[in-house]
C-alpha cells in the first residue's frame, strides 16, 4: 500500500502528561505527516519552581516523571533501532516550556510542533503562549485528543450543554461509545520517521539532582513506573477484577486496580483501558463493569473542568461560596492535626498516614477523610484539595476538585448537605477487622477490634492492657462528630433553600 506523501520536512512532538511511545496520538500524526520527528520533554519550571518554594524537594511525582521518562527513552531507541536508525531517543530540556519549545524548534528547524491536548485552565494558557511564540516564527502547533476518550464537546445534552449529573452523562457516554474510539494509533508503523539527536543537542534525562530535586522513597515503596509498570499492573489488575465491585472499598484489600497514576501521566493508554472494561463489561465480568464506570467518573470530571473552569477556585455552586468556614489558630491547630494524622478518628488518621508515608491514598478513605475535614473540622474544602494536590502522587486537578467539592456538597453531582459521613461507622464498616488502621496506627494495634474504631470508647483497663495513652500516644478526638454534625447543618444553612 502506497502512503501518503508527508506533510512536513520535520517536526518535534512535546510530551506532557502522555509518557509513551505506543497508542500516542500527537506522536502517530506526527510520525505519519513529517519525514523526520524528533520528541521532547519539558521539566517545566513554572510547574517544578512552586514546589520547590513550598519545600518539597523530595516530591513523588517529579521522581515518577523521571523514572518514566528513562522508560520512554529506551522505547524510542528500541523503536529507533528496530527500522534500522541508531541515535534516536528523547530530548529533555529544563526551564519554561513557553521559552523552551519555541527556542528548541527554532535550534532543529521544524514547521510544525505536536503535542496532545490538555485542558487544565494553566496548561491552556501556556498553550496559547507557546503557539503565539511559535506562530510567529512561522512553526505551527497541533494538537490531538489523547487522554480521554471523549472530550469537551464530544457528549453534551439534549439542549447542547454539559452534562451536570453523573448518571446522564454515563449513559450518554456509553451510547456515543464505538470501536473506533478505543481503536489505538499505530505509532509502530510510521516509527522510520523517528530522527537521530542532532549534533550539538544534550541527549538523555538529567539526574533528579540537576532539576533541584532528590529522590524520595518511591523505590522503597516499589511503585512501578513508565509504560513497562503500567502494563504489568494491568495485567495484576485483570487477574483479580472480576471481584473489583466487592473489593474496592476496603482499604485493607488490594482491591484498587493502582493505575491511577498510569492514566494521569499517559504510561498507561486511556484507550486501552476502556477498551478491556467495555470488552469486558460486555462479557458480564462484574468488577469491569464498576471499573468502565470509574473511567467514566474520570472523564466526567475533566469535561466538568472544561466547561466550569471557575471549579479550580471556586465552588461549582456559587451559593456555596457562602460557607463561613472556621478559622483562626483553633482552626489552623485543627488542619495541622488533620494533615499529620492526629484528629483522634483512627481510619481518618491511618489514611492520613497512608498519603504522608506513600503519595496514596485509597479512593474510599480520601472520601473519608475529606469529609472529617469539610463536615467535621468545618474548614474550607479548599484547604484540603491544596494538601492532597501537594502530596498525592496520581493528583489530577480535574478529579481532584470533582472528589472534593462531591464532598463538600459544592459541586456538580454532589452528596446533599446533609449527608455527613460518620467516620467510627465508615471504619466498622470497610477495615472491620482493623488491618488497615494497624497498619498505620501502631500504638492501637493492641487494641480490640471491637474499640479499635473509637478509642475514647475503650475502657480504662482495655486502655491499658493496649499500651494506648490517650493524649500521649495517640491523640483524643478533636470534635465530637455529633456536634460537629448540627454545626455543619447550621453552617449550610446559607445552601439548604438553593440545593
């Protein structure tokens, strides 16, 4: 079969949060429409430079990326050496992208830069910096759908707009869905058009050191990185997602599929995935069924981000905004307790722990524990997706802010007001046998399981015989939650006449 004549002499594909060589659809168009390609990624200070100011040399993401990226290098040498072309690999540059693409473009001469579309309001705005600055020197940029499946406009309502409600928008979703929407891009077949470095360019990823940051304990935690990680907790995954419905919600369980992480960097193909829990929703394999529908809620909220951009500041409902949050040292005192794990609710705190120790936290439990701090502490929402978006390794601004404003009633398709989770009956009901918190609580792993959930209950002797000191080795509770319920339903109250 005779194919097409290229478009264009060469052209550079920019990486951001789509860390592989295969199913990429900026790097097949590119592969497909230039004779010559080269790829690159940016350490984009704009990004990394907040992080450092804020102390977190040792950021888990950052050493993800750079993992990642030594991955996506041997691939594209593989890819390179497989059509016969040695010198192919990947370009890494540090400092601001809107500068730094331009400036590389210029250097290796290209008509056109590639890269996949990202809508979070910043990358938007430096998007349309970065093409202003390459359109003036006659460069064009393009742009392609990659990290989800349907996008912005794609599924809308009768009346044209965006869905608001989760449900609506699923079974719309599931209607407009066709093979070809899954079908990955064939980058291995255009791959001849992959060029060698040119002469004079830095090749190869820069120690972590060079970038201002240090290796934290992702290694210890043996979390697995790039594309070769990602496909091998894939296929952990589909040995055991048939029970995914049941197992999900216990944190003690390995239940989660752990690829969070993998669809926000791009090692893992949105596609891809979609296309296994549809295939397998259609078999009748239940867990697959429940995963197709997180997928879903993922895309929901970026199409949320998309049309709401005010979410990333505001609440989704603006009379919510209306909320007089606590504030002051008591309620400083009381963030600070929260985000080191000393509220005195065990499964709150051993989920705080969790996060701190590992950049994770299991999805029922960041539930949890966004509550205690919306509905229980009474602090502004806000607060807490800021520590989360600072310490989880798989933080994607658009989920993030969607799982927070549902809890803080805030957002789109939130809980009501009204329904304030109980944290001991949350803690009864998914670590009943007190696994999770042990593990995470080693002062109250002597405990019973009957009074691991609320230690202020225990008796005086049962105290004792655990080693437990409340106050000394394990803090006393910092509200009492049924108090702190009929303060939130007073505190909503400016929501109650609107919602």
């Amino acid at each position: 079969m005779t194919l097409a004549p290229k478009t264009y002499p060469s052209g550079l594909v920019w990486l951001r949060r789509d860390l592989r060589s295969h199913d990429h659809a900026a790097l097949h168009q590119a592969l497909r429409q230039c004779q010559r390609v080269w790829c690159v990624f940016v350490f984009d200070t704009d990004i990394l430079q907040p992080l450092l100011e804020r102390g977190l040399q040792a950021d888990r993401r950052v050493e993800f990326i750079h993992e990642s990226l030594i991955d996506l290098d041997e691939q594209l040498r593989a890819l390179g050496r497989s059509n016969g072309t040695e010198g192919v690999g990947l370009l890494v540059c540090h400092g601001r992208a809107i500068e730094q693409i331009p400036r590389l473009a210029a250097q290796l001469g290209v008509q056109a830069v590639y890269a996949n579309h990202d809508h979070e309001p910043a990358a938007l705005a430096r998007d349309a910096q970065v093409r202003g600055a390459l359109a003036h020197e006659g460069v064009l940029l393009h742009t392609y759908k990659d990290q989800v499946v349907f996008e912005r406009h794609e599924i809308l309502n009768q009346s044209g707009h965006a869905f608001t409600v989760f449900t609506p928008y699923k079974k719309a979703w599931l209607q407009s869905l066709t093979p070809s929407h899954t079908q990955p891009h064939p980058v291995e077949r255009f791959a001849d058009a992959l060029a060698p470095f040119p002469p004079g360019l830095a090749t190869g990823v820069p120690p972590l050191e060079a970038l201002g940051f240090v290796p934290s304990n992702l290694r210890e935690l043996k979390i697995r990185t790039g594309s070769r990680g990602a496909l091998a907790l894939l296929e952990d995954f589909l040995a055991r997602i048939e029970h995914y419905g049941q197992t999900r919600d216990f944190p003690a369980l390995k239940g989660p599929s752990y690829l969070s992480v993998h669809l926000r960097f791009g090692t893992l193909s949105i596609r891809q995935a979609v296309r296994l829990a549809h295939d397998l929703h259609q078999q009748g394999v239940a867990g697959a069924s429940t995963w197709l529908s997180e997928l879903i809620w993922r895309e929901f909220y970026q199409q949320i981000l998309a049309h709401f951009p005010h979410v990333a500041e505001r609440a989704f409902k603006p009379v919510y905004d209306r909320i007089r949050w606590e504030h002051g040292k008591t309620a400083q005192a009381h963030f600070a307790a929260w985000c080191a794990g000393q509220t005195g609710y065990p499964l709150v705190d051993a989920a705080m722990h969790q996060l701190n120790q590992s950049g994770y936290m299991h999805n029922r439990l960041r539930m949890v524990a966004a509550s205690f701090l919306c509905k229980d502490l009474g602090l502004d929402w806000r607060w807490g997706e800021r520590y989360f978006a600072d310490h989880l390794i798989d933080f994607d601004l658009a989920a993030n802010n969607g799982g927070w404003q549902w809890c803080a009633s805030s957002g789109c398709d939130a809980q009501p007001y009204f329904r304030i989770f109980n944290p001991v009956l949350q803690s009864e009901k998914f670590d009943p046998q007190g696994k999770f918190i042990r593990r995470y609580l080693p002062p109250l792993a002597s405990l019973p399981d009957a009074q691991l959930h609320a230690p202020w209950r225990a008796s005086a002797h049962d105290l004792a015989a655990a080693g437990v000191v409340l106050g000394r080795n394990y803090p006393a509770p910092l509200v009492d939650h049924f108090e702190a319920r009929a303060l939130t339903l007073e505190r909503y109250a400016v929501a109650r006449t609107e919602t």
